[in-house]
C-alpha cells in the first residue's frame, strides 16, 4: 500500500524588529529606491539579542505541532535547514528536540542554503514513504542578518531573518508530497558564500579582518544561474508529479528577487494572480522563506483543500530544489479554543521541566565517584614499564 507524506501542520516566527530600507540609508550608500527597484524588498526582519536560530525554530515548530494537533512525542524526526545554526556542534535540531519534549525523535541540520527547506522537505518525505518515519518536523530558520557586512550595500539590504516549520504525516490518502526535484552544481560554489569559519580558512585574526566570516555574493552570476534553474525545477517537479503547469493552483518561489520571481513565473506561463510574494516585507530570509510564504498564503486564504502547490528554491551550492504538492487540510482552519492553548502550553512547559530534570541527574551523576575509583576521561593512563 502507498504512503503519503502530507503537510498537517505549519507555523511561523517573524521577528519583531523591523529594519526598513530608509533604515539603511542612513548607515550606507543606498537609498530606497534603490534597493526596492533593483529587488522588490522595502523592510526586513532582523533578530533581538534574545533571538536566535534554535529560539525562532523551537516557536515555528511548536505552532506548527499545534495546527497539527500532533504531541511533541509523537514526532519521529527533525530537520532543521540552515546556514546560520547555533553552533557549528550540537545541531541546532537536538536543541529544538529537546525544547519541545520530542522525546522519541532523531535530529539533524540539513545545508544547502537557501534551498535548503526544499531539501528537507524532500528528506521528510523519503522517510515518510520508506515507511521509517510516521511524523517528521521540517524547519527552516536563519538569522542571516548575524552574517552580513554593513559595509557590502550589494549584501546587506537582501537578507532577514525568521523562521517556518511544517509537519509531515504518514497518510494513505493519495496527495500530500506528489515529487521534488534537487540539483546542485559545485563550479559556482564561490559565487555565494561564507569563505571563512570552516576547515579551509579557520577563525584567525586574518580572516577576520578580511572580513571573510560574512555573506560573500557574486550578485551578476547568482542572477543567472537562478532564472535558468528556478523556472527549469519547477517544471520538472511538475512532470515528475504527472501536473500539468495550467493545474497548478499557488506558485510559492524562493523570496529573493522580484526580477527573479517574475521571470521564472514567465516562464511557467504561470499568471500573477496564482504566484505568492512577501519579499517585500521580510526580504530573503534564506530556509525560512518558502515556509513563511506558505504560513501568509494560508493565512491569507490563497490555499484550499486539493490545491496543486509548487514551491522552489535556490541558493548557495549552488544548489536547488523544487517540490509539488496538493494541499489536504480542509480550510479555512478552524481555530482552537483556550482550552487547547493552555493544554500546549502544559505540554511544553512539562518539557523545559524534563529538560531541566535530566541535567540535574547528569550533574549529579558527575559528583558521584567512578566504580573504579578513576574517570576514564580526565585520569592520564600510566604507562607499563618493561622490566
């Protein structure tokens, strides 16, 4: 019997500051007409001190888990798509497993920068359909703006941060997931990237007053690579998943560019009406912005039940990746009552609780003597002199 992965749950998170290209005049050469005519962008999110990564994830995910009415337990796997993770090591995705309590779930990053979400999505849905997961939680989150240079006004005026997650179910009903598609091609890998902070070029005095630790773009080639490939994804997926291009009812692309957008809907022959945009209000925020622009698509009533979705990215790699979808929740979505709010909020305040429990034990655990009276880890072992 075939097994679907459909999407049962999303959510997001928007950081409240709000940084606008009139923001950016005043501490670069730039104006907001030009960064809105070259890029379609006016304002971006850029996250607090008290935001990260993992913090806008951990929110995604649980309103996502919540729409879907699924618990945190129930959750198999976690995929968390970024270029900007907490930490090099642990995976930003343990750190959300553990926040929310998805006690039985495995956890990883997954990067290809910003099609990195279409990646996960395609990992989500393999597990799915090889029947090795019933639940897997997809995420996107970025704080790029933590990786931009104030002094690339070609850079900086292009990123925001936020964060969007989906929830993937087992389902025997035929639709959810139809197809994706995922490319990469590694010659143009110096066209946009971060040089420094890897095995290559590790953190050192130089690399950083080379400024080597921020978003490097080669704006001209990333231009052309992306309107040859978003359009040319987009319909393959389409192939793959048997929908013809006039089927299909909502066009969600990577929020980098307008210019880029329009050109790939051309090439479609996808009408305006049925293509979803908010760069203009959060700009690229990389992972996050496929999801985001679903979560506003729903919200704004553009997504019905037994819409045929097309959603495609592309970014750093390069890299890229289209997927196909029919939408399987009835809409509008029914709000939940207070009551369930509250239940949520118990669910995951039992995790913190959890989470906090299990790290007393191991501080604990850590001031009880070893069984042989030495710690294997930090006690030197003594050499046995030959006589």
């Amino acid at each position: 019997m075939t097994t679907y992965a459909h999407i049962v749950g999303w959510g997001k998170y928007i950081p409240e500051k709000v940084v606008t290209n009139h923001d950016l005049a005043k501490i670069m050469d730039t104006s907001d007409e030009w960064i809105k005519s070259r890029t379609g962008i006016s304002e971006r999110r850029f996250a607090g001190k008290d935001e990260s990564t993992a913090t806008m994830a951990i929110a995604a995910a649980q309103l996502a888990l919540d729409r879907a009415r699924i618990t945190p337990s129930a959750v198999d796997l976690i995929i968390v798509a970024t270029l900007c993770p907490e930490h090099v090591f642990p995976s930003t995705a343990c750190l959300v497993q553990d926040a929310i309590g998805a006690t039985h779930a495995g956890a990883y990053d997954l990067s290809a920068a910003c099609a990195g979400f279409i990646y996960a999505l395609s990992m989500g849905t393999a597990m799915i359909q090889s029947s090795m997961a019933k639940v897997v939680l997809v995420i996107g989150s970025e704080t790029v703006s933590r990786v931009l240079d104030v002094q690339d006004r070609n850079t900086y005026p292009l990123f925001g941060d936020g964060a969007g997650a989906v929830v993937l179910q087992a389902h025997e009903t035929p639709g959810g997931v139809l197809a994706t598609v995922l490319g990469s091609d590694g010659s143009g890998a110096e066209h946009l990237c971060i040089p420094a902070g890897g095995s290559k070029l590790p953190a050192s005095r130089e690399t950083v007053d080379q400024r080597l630790h921020y978003i490097k773009m080669n704006g001209r080639e990333v231009y052309r690579f992306a309107t040859r490939v978003m359009g040319r994804a987009a319909k393959q997926a389409c192939e793959k998943a048997g929908v013809a291009l006039n089927e299909v009812d909502l066009f969600i692309p990577h929020q980098a560019n307008i210019r880029i957008i329009e050109s790939a809907s051309k090439y479609l022959k996808i009408s305006e009406n049925k293509v979803f945009t908010n760069l203009n209000k959060y700009g690229n925020t990389s992972t996050a912005s496929i999801p985001i622009a679903l979560c506003e698509a729903i919200e704004a009533g553009r997504v019905h039940n037994k819409d045929k979705l097309v959603m495609v990215g592309f970014g750093g790699g390069l890299s890229w990746g289209a997927a196909v979808g029919q939408w399987g929740v009835p809409m509008p979505y029914k709000q939940h009552g207070w009551w369930y709010k509250s239940l949520r909020w118990m669910v995951y305040r039992w995790a913190r609780v959890r989470s906090a429990t299990i790290r007393l034990s191991r501080w604990l655990e850590s001031l009880l003597p070893e069984e042989n009276g030495a710690d294997p880890y930090t006690t030197p072992v003594k050499e046995k002199h030959k006589e």
